[in-house]
C-alpha cells in the first residue's frame, strides 16, 4: 500500500496527502483524479492561493487555516460543490471565491458555483464569499465601410464611400451563485459577507467606422469632385445584468 501512495505521489503530489500547505504569494490546484477529498489539516498562508478543479464535488477538511489576504478559488462548474469543515480559522482578508467565468466572443459567460459550506467550528474577523456571476461577452463591433474610388480625369466619377455596419449588443451576464452557510450558533450575522450578484452586461460593440469617399483629382481642363464619406456604424447596447443568486444560513 505505501509503494502505491509513493506512486501516486510522484504522479500528483496531493493524491496521498492529508496536510496540503499553500506557501506565501503562491498558488497550488489540488489535484482533479477524484471527486472527493478528504484533509486533516489545510493551511494557506498570506495571500497564498488554493484552486480547487471543477470536477471536486466534495471537500472534507477537519482543520482549515487561511492567513491574510489568503483565497480559496473554486473553479465554475455545473455541480454544486459541498465544503465541510470541522474547525476553521480565518484572517483578515480571507476569501472564498466560486466566481462565474466571464463570457468571451466564443463561450458565454458562466454561472458562479453553487456551494453548500458547513463549518461546525468558526473564528474569523469576517467570512467572506465572493460567487458573483461572469460578466457577459462583449459584442461584436461593425465592420468598416469600403472607401469609394477615386474619380478618373477623362472618365468615372469619385465613389461615396461605404457606411460602417452597427456594431452588436453585449451579452446577459450570468446568474449568481446559489449558496447555503452553515455555521456555529454563536458566529455573528454581521460578520457574513457574501456576494452572489448577477455577472456585468457584456460591452457593446462598436460600430464600424466610415468608408472615405474618393479623393477629388486635379486635371488638365477641370477638377473631378470627390465623393462622400460614408456613415460610421451606430454602438451597439451594453447586455442586461445576470439574475442574483441567494443566499441561506443556517445555525448549527
């Protein structure tokens, strides 16, 4: 059995541990093999960070320490991720964040991960968990007008230049997390901060810009006139702002 952890442990490092500790300003993913994990001890220390893979469905923890401005970052999945901890200290400036990705012109902004956290024993200035939405994708901007042609001197006359086509509307953000706390009766209402607002509109998109008309053209006899300028595109709109999400606390 020790030559299989042994194993395991040089494939990924955290398969066989049980005492996971985060250095000062690093950051460290527990490992994405299975869906549950079980720790004894947790530690991160100042502004140090632990990304949790979104295949982790359930993390048990009997010990958890979290330093100063320290984070735990929760990847964004479908499922709902369950985090019980038997004892916990927290500093000042600690978070937890299950954050919704932002929406890209190729994938839509995502949701931010619903979390069930039970904490049986609690001291912390503040509980802090930040699982707002992904903002929404931008919209595409408008394309360009062509520029008209320039006029001949014995035949044609100057090309208008293409108008600019309107520039797209920014995509919903996404929802808010679901979140459910559970903490020790004694534990200070005041002292619970979560976020699970609706992720920003995605910008608009801009319009596109004027075709140019052709050049006027000096020749022997006359001038030949140029052509108009096009009309710039019109911006699109910013996307509405993602549904809230909610938030339920319970006493243990």
């Amino acid at each position: 059995m020790r030559k299989l952890c042994l194993l395991a442990a040089f494939i990924s490092p955290l398969a066989c541990a049980q005492v996971v500790n985060v250095q000062s300003n690093s950051l460290m993913r527990l490992p994405n093999t299975t869906s549950t994990l079980q720790l004894e001890k947790l530690e991160v220390a100042d502004y140090g960070t632990l990304l949790i893979p979104s295949n982790v469905t359930e993390l048990n923890i009997d010990e958890l320490r979290l330093g100063h401005e320290a984070r735990i970052a929760i990847v964004p999945a479908e499922q709902a991720l369950e985090v019980k901890v038997k004892r916990a200290e927290l500093s000042e400036g600690s978070q937890i964040t299950a954050r919704g990705a932002p929406g890209t012109y190729e994938k839509a902004a995502r949701a931010g991960r619903n979390l069930n956290l039970q904490f049986q024993a609690l001291s912390a200035p503040q509980l802090t968990v930040d699982a707002r939405g992904g903002r929404g994708a931008p919209g595409f901007v408008g394309l360009d007008g062509g520029n008209g042609e320039d006029p001949g001197c014995t035949y044609g006359s100057a090309g208008h230049g293409a108008d600019g086509s309107d520039g797209s509307d920014g995509q919903p953000g996404a929802p808010g997390a679901l979140v459910r706390l559970a903490v020790p009766r004694d534990f200070p209402a005041e002292l619970i901060k979560v976020n699970v607002a609706g992720g920003a509109g995605g910008p608009a998109g801009v319009g596109g810009k004027a075709g140019k008309g052709g050049k006027s053209k000096g020749c022997l006899v006359y001038r030949a006139d140029g052509g108009k300028n096009g009309k710039a595109g019109a911006d699109g709109q910013t996307g509405p702002v993602g549904a809230a999400g909610s938030v339920t606390v319970q006493r243990l």
